[in-house]
C-alpha cells in the first residue's frame, strides 16, 4: 500500500478523516505537543510516531504499597 503525504498536520486532516479522530483522541497534553509542530507531520504514520513519543507521562509516579501516589508538587 502506497503511503499518502501531505504539506502538514491539518492539510492530512482535510484529507484523512480517521487522522483527524484519533488526534482527537489523544490526550490534551499529547494533542498540545503535536500541534506545535505541525509542520513536521506529513502522513498518519508520521502522527503515530509523534503520538507514541509524547504519551509517555508528564511526570513520575511512584508506588507504595500496591498504590500509584503523585510527587509532591514542586515549592518556587
């Protein structure tokens, strides 16, 4: 199968409409990351790779006893 192309991140989503739902499914953080570099998506499986770099988590989570808790928020 022949990998389609295009200009940027929104001239693939005019033109490929399961693109368009699966950003719209990616966490807001994720969805963030993408945008910003835009330009540099061409195709769905460049969106993927994008995707799959920028879902890891923002930050550490650690577990105690069987339980995930948060880092304690950061003091200025």
């Amino acid at each position: 199968m022949m990998r389609a192309y295009y200009r940027d991140l929104y001239v693939l989503f005019r033109h490929d409409s399961r693109a368009q739902e699966y950003f719209d499914h990616l966490p807001a953080h994720v969805q963030d990351r993408i945008s910003a570099q835009y330009r540099q998506i061409d195709s769905m499986d460049q969106l993927e790779r994008f995707a799959a770099r920028y879902h890891a988590p923002l930050f550490p989570l650690e577990g105690i006893g069987g339980q995930t808790f948060l880092p304690p928020p950061v003091q200025p």
